[in-house]
C-alpha cells in the first residue's frame, strides 16, 4: 500500500520549501539592499543628505527615503552652505 501524506509527503513538501526559498532569498535580500541605497547618508537640522561621489568634503541635499515614498521638503527651507557631522565640516554647493 502507497504511503499516502505520510512522510513522503512531508519530504516533497519540506524540498519544495527549501527550493522556493533558495529561489526567492537573493531576490528578497537585493531588494532590501537596493531600498537603502536610494536612502540619505546623514541627517542634519531636518535636512537629509548624500555625500557628494570623488568628494571627500562636499554633500548634497537629498529627500529622506525612497523617490517613490513623497518624502520631500515643503515650504521654505533654509539649506545652509556648510553642514557638519561627525565633527566633520562639510560644503554644500547650490
């Protein structure tokens, strides 16, 4: 008599698990690393910024999360010239 939802069944099961998620967790782990890429490096006042790529003393004022999320700034908002953070004076260029 064929062994019907016994432990074969819980074997084919358990496989099928483990293939879909060895399929899925790159995907889902890439997604989470490209999501904090699109993130601000610091913040400061209220104000979140990047640091400028070949630059090692100059930011940029970015949007706090992701461009889809509507995370932006409103009403007036002072940027100044120079920012510091980790007691690290820093220009930010118009």
């Amino acid at each position: 008599m064929p062994n019907e939802g016994g432990q074969g069944g819980n074997t084919k099961f358990i496989h099928m698990m483990k293939t879909r998620v060895q399929k899925w967790l790159p995907v889902i782990t890439g997604l989470m690393f490209s999501m904090h890429a699109l993130a601000y490096d610091f913040e400061s006042g209220g104000i979140y910024y990047n640091y400028k790529e070949f630059s090692d003393s100059e930011v940029y004022v970015t949007h706090n999360g992701t461009p889809y999320s509507g995370n932006s700034y409103s009403g007036h908002v002072k940027i100044p010239k120079t920012v510091t953070y980790n007691s690290k004076m820093y220009r930010v260029p118009k």
